[in-house]
C-alpha cells in the first residue's frame, strides 16, 4: 500500500504529541485539543462533547448501516516503577515508550488514519470517528455521555491492545457491598454478635459457588471477595463487617440477574454499586468476524474491561499492542504493531459489507 507510510508516519507523530501530554482521566482536556486540531488540519468539522472528539465521514446515506471506530484518549495514573518519563515520547529502535503508547494511543491514532484513508472513498457503510474520555474509569462523561448524541450505530470496531486479534467477547463487571450487621459489646464477657462471624458463612459461598454457564471464550462468571473491614480495637465485639466483592461476568448472564441470585443466597445484606458494565459480545457467525478469521485471524475472549461494556450494538476489539503492558511501567508500541494495523484495518473494511 502506496500510501501506508504516510500514514503510520502521522499516526506515529501525533502520538508522540499524546505521550506528551499527560491525559489522566477526567483530565484530557489538552490531549482532546490535540486530536480536534488534528482534525481540523485534516479538513473535518469534528464535534466535541466535553473531552469526547468524534467526525462522521462525508457522503452520509442513512439507507446504509454505520461503522464506529472508537478508541480512548484518557490513561491511568504513572505506576512508580517506570525508569523513564513516562510524559517523554522515547523512541529506542523500534520501540516507542510512554504512558498511553500502548494504551491506547496506538489504537486511537492508527484508526484516526484508517478513518481518513476509508472516508477518502464510497464505502458500504458510513463512518464514525471517535475518540472517548474516561475509558479507565468508566466515567460518566466519556462515551456513555456521547452515544446518545450520534446516529444509530450497527458495528464497532474498539482500538484496544489485542496484538490485532479480535477480542469477540469481554466479561462484565459489578462491584457489590456485603454487609454484616452485628451488636458491640466488650470481647471479655459473652456480650454482642459478632459482625465477622455472621458474615463468614456467606464469604464461603461466595468463595465457593460456581455458575453453571461456562463460556467458550470468557470462561466461567467469577466472584471474588477482595476487601474486608470489621472492628475498631482488640477489646470492642465489631458490630459491622463490610466485604467488597469483585464480580466478573460473562456472556451468558446479565449483571442485574446475577445480583439478585446473589442476594437470594446471602444472609447478609447485600448492595450493587452499578449494572451497567455489562458482558459484551460479538457472534461469531457475524459477517465482520468471518472476514477477520478468513484474513488469518483467532476470535478470543478477553478478561479486562473497555467501553463495549457501554455499548449496546456488535462490537469487537482489535487493536495494535499487548493488553499485557498495559497499566504498566515503561508502556510502549512499536513502530511496526501501528504500521501492520493500519494494513490490517484498511484489508479488514475496505469496501467490507456487514
């Protein structure tokens, strides 16, 4: 491809220029500059909702179905142990370091350049560019704030690290609040219920329970006990136990209806802090699918979260990195992973029907 370069050498630039700008989430706002001047520079009127930049490509037919390309600008916090500034874009031979390289800059900017070269041409479908805030933390003034403001979407294509296989299918997430209710009294006399005794019977269930419907590419829906609290001194009988609980869903079950078979089988009182990151997948036998599995591509099932939990139409992830150096010290992409996912983008969609 004639024009490939051309593009890996803008998306590498302007992905440097991210690097560059730290973009925590909840504080894009300058990295959200960068990619609406780009936009700008490249003729589009781009529309902003807070941090949220999208573009919808020109020659829009509403009779046809519209594509998503979608990746996040925002990045967690800098771990301590990187050995490099994580905000100075390093390159070392093919390597390029900082924070966001690998999540997701080189997703975000690769379909940035995928998005000019299909809208420079009648395609299929029509075409959506956006690049979302508060994807770490699954803000509420990130994608979630933006979808009801764009045209019906039928396909999503998610920039996430998936070293360019497509991640069909995505667990869900809920984080529920088990509470124990107990009466203080002093630990030398036989006074009060103890909290941490009443809740040990539902923290063995929780550890042991297995849901029946095990997924092919997800695995089984997991629960996890990771935090607990209790008491005040060694003396005071606790009257309170508080568990946190770490639930992973899959496909194959909504999270509202896990809560409540949850809470029909615990003693203790328990409460959701949200449903909406829900399980996410995409069919296999989808037109979309098909065409990655007849370009050499494996479909998988991821176990880390994105913006697909929002989305309530097909959608998939492919993106250029590892999901393994993401959140991690001394993040990076090569030079080459963007290069080869342009390619791979543009064979995948390219006058694609789905």
């Amino acid at each position: 491809m004639d024009t490939n370069k051309d593009y890996t050498t803008e998306a590498i630039g302007l992905l440097k220029k991210l690097i560059a700008t730290p973009s925590v989430s909840g504080k894009e706002d300058k990295a959200a500059d960068i990619i609406e001047n780009a936009l700008k520079e490249y003729g589009y009127s781009p529309h902003r909702e807070a941090n949220d930049i999208w573009v919808c490509g020109q020659n829009w037919d509403d009779q046809l179905p519209t594509l998503l390309l979608n990746a996040h600008i925002d990045t967690v916090k800098p771990v301590d142990s990187w050995t490099k500034s994580p905000f100075t874009p390093t390159l070392e031979g093919n390597k390029l370091y900082g924070l966001g390289a690998n999540d997701c800059g080189g997703g975000l900017m690769s379909l940035l350049q995928v998005f000019r070269f299909l809208n420079a041409k009648p395609q299929k479908y029509n075409l959506i560019y956006l690049a979302s805030a508060e994807e770490e933390i699954s803000g509420k003034n990130g994608i979630s704030r933006v979808l009801p403001l764009l045209p019906k979407i039928d396909l999503a294509v998610v920039g996430e690290p998936t070293g360019m296989q497509p991640a069909i299918a995505e667990k869900g997430l809920m984080v529920l609040d088990v509470i124990a209710h107990g009466k203080s009294g002093h630990a030398a006399r036989n006074e009060g219920i103890n909290a941490i005794y009443k809740i040990l019977d539902d923290l063995v269930w929780l550890r042991d329970y297995r849901f029946q419907k095990v997924s092919p590419f997800l695995g089984p829906t997991k629960m996890t006990v990771t935090v607990l609290h209790a008491g005040t001194q060694h003396n005071i009988i606790p009257d309170l136990c508080t568990a946190l609980v770490d639930v992973r869903t899959n496909e194959f079950y909504d999270n509202e209806e896990v809560f409540h078979f949850i809470q029909q089988h615990l003693k203790s009182e328990c409460k959701a802090h949200s449903f909406r990151l829900k399980s996410s997948r995409i069919d296999p036998s989808h037109p979309i699918i098909k065409r990655c599995i007849a370009l050499g591509m494996k479909p998988f099932g991821s176990p880390t979260l994105s913006d697909q939990a929002l989305m309530n139409f097909p959608s998939f992830k492919l993106g250029p990195g590892e999901s393994s150096r993401s959140h991690s010290a001394d993040e990076f992409i090569t030079l080459d992973e963007i290069s080869a996912a342009i390619t791979t983008y543009i064979k995948l969609l390219d006058q694609t029907e789905f």
